[in-house]
C-alpha cells in the first residue's frame, strides 16, 4: 500500500506584477486536510524598487488565516486596528470569525528597495461552534514555535504538535503545520498519529516509496501509515493536517461556513456596506464582490 494515497498537482496562476500562486487546496482531488481547506504557494517572485503585492482590504468569515513567509515581508492591516509587518518564519493568525476585513501589501521599506517574496497561504476552518466567533488577530514570532534539527533536517513547529514539541500558536481545533528544510540524502518520519496529513514541496525534490515528487505538488498520505520522506537534493516541504473538520464546508471566495445560507449572508452585507469595511490605514480601496459564476 502506498503511503501517498493522492497526488495533487496545482496548476500556476499570474495574479499579476509578476507574482504567481500555486493553488493545492481546495482540488478536484481533495477539498480539504484535517482543517485546513485552502493552499496557496506564492512565488518566489521578484519585485523591481517601486512595486510590491497590493491585496486590497477584502472580507472573510468562517476561517483562519495564515500567512508564513520564507522570503520577503508583508503589512497585515485590518478593520479591528491591528497592523502587523511579518517576515519569514514569523507567523500572521487572523481569525475571521463571524466576520473581518483586511489587507496585505508590501511594506515601504521593501516597496522602495525591491525585493522577493516567497511563502505560504493557508485557511483554517473553524469548528461549527467557533464559526461566528469574535474575530482576531495574533502575530508570534520566531520564539513561539521550537526547532528540532539534527541529521541534516531542520524542523521548525509553526503551529500544533510535532515529533513531540509544541508550538505556542493558539489553534480552535486539533492540528499540525510544520515547515521542514531537508538537505540532499536526509529523511524525515512523519508519524501516523494524525488522522489527515499532507506535505506541500516548496523546493527540491524528495522520494516517497521511491517514488520521486517535484516542487510544488502536495503529497496527500494515507491514515495509520508512518510516512518516510528522503530529499533527493536540498528540499523544502510543509507538512500539515489533523482532525477532520466536523462536517462539510462551503467555500465562497473569501467565504467560508458549514451553511451556505451564511455564505448567502457575508455576500450580501459585503455588498451592501455591512461588513465595517474601513481598515485603519488603509480606507481608500477595497476588493468588491466577485459577479456571480456562470
């Protein structure tokens, strides 16, 4: 039995000043991990002195959000005043709630200088009791999450438990994500004990039952398997999952519930200016809502 039980393979998207994203969940192969129901890997991408990333104030509900960065920094503004730089291995966890408006762009100092701008997106489904929660923001930095590192494997613990450490990131649900850096021949276990786990290939190339992967596919693996990843060059992956959510998720744009009848509801207070959309800092845009699909 193979330890991958589904390979995804997203494909590449420009959103624009040369900045593209790899989008691994949601998927026709697999809506969610554990928790988590979105992926995006954006870039790397190299800005010249004068642009940056400019996501306009946007709303959500239902979800968490996490920004983890490996080159580059970004500004997270949002409607209840908080303002907060991340750089890499920092971590930005917004939790949407019954509802927020933010905004991301590139900070000054890099917006001048030019830069480069790698890193990860990812969206945490609330539990059903937590989905109309008060929203919030915490930042933690580099001292919140241990490092295991030993026989040519970094591990750092971002958020959840792993190979028995902790991090300090406060989660509403049982989960893991790890981002682990593997020089050329190293392997890493990753172990049975969560019900759901994938790995994303930032970088590199690895092997799993011999079986070789490139960068920017996510590796879904079967539950109850201990999983052995052996990097075939300098590789970077994160690793991520936990418990199922409890129930199905609608996914709307920025939207996420477990009713779509809620979903129905952010659509028509984001329309209709309902949503305390002003973020302070950063009043003079924002994102409108997306015409209905075909």
């Amino acid at each position: 039995m193979s330890a991958v039980e589904t390979l995804i393979v997203p494909r590449s998207s420009d959103l624009g000043g040369g900045l593209h994203v790899r989008r691994a969940l949601p998927s026709a192969q697999r809506r969610t991990v554990g928790p988590f129901v979105f992926l995006d890997n954006m870039g790397p991408a190299l800005f010249e002195p004068g642009t940056g990333v400019d996501v306009r104030p946007h709303p959500h509900i239902g979800l968490s959000t996490v920004t983890y960065l490996y080159e580059g920094a970004m500004m997270h503004r949002d409607g209840a005043g908080h303002t907060q730089e991340i750089r890499p291995g920092e971590v930005n966890w917004m939790t949407a709630g019954r509802g927020i408006v933010h905004s991301e762009r590139t900070p000054g100092a890099q917006r001048g200088a030019g830069h480069c701008l790698s890193g990860l997106q990812l969206w945490v489904g609330l539990p059903s009791q937590h989905e109309e929660t008060d929203p919030g923001f915490v930042h933690y930095g580099l001292d919140a999450q241990p490092i295991i590192e030993g026989e040519g494997v970094r591990a750092q613990v971002v958020a959840g438990s792993l190979f028995g450490k902790t991090s300090k990131v406060q989660t509403l649900s049982p989960l893991f994500f790890g981002d682990i850096v593997l020089q050329a021949g190293a392997s890493v276990v990753l172990p049975a004990e969560h019900e759901e786990r994938a790995a994303y290939l930032s970088s590199g190339t690895v092997e799993v039952d011999g079986q070789a992967y490139e960068p920017g596919q996510l590796l879904v693996f079967a539950a109850g398997l201990s999983v052995t990843v052996r990097a075939v060059d300098a590789a970077r992956i994160a690793v991520l999952g936990g418990e199922p959510l409890d129930g199905p998720r609608f996914v709307w744009w920025n939207f996420v519930s477990s009713r779509k009848d809620r979903i129905e509801q952010a659509k028509q207070d984001w329309q209709r200016d309902r949503f305390n959309q002003t973020v302070p800092g950063d009043e003079t845009e924002y994102i409108p809502l997306p015409p209905p699909r075909a």
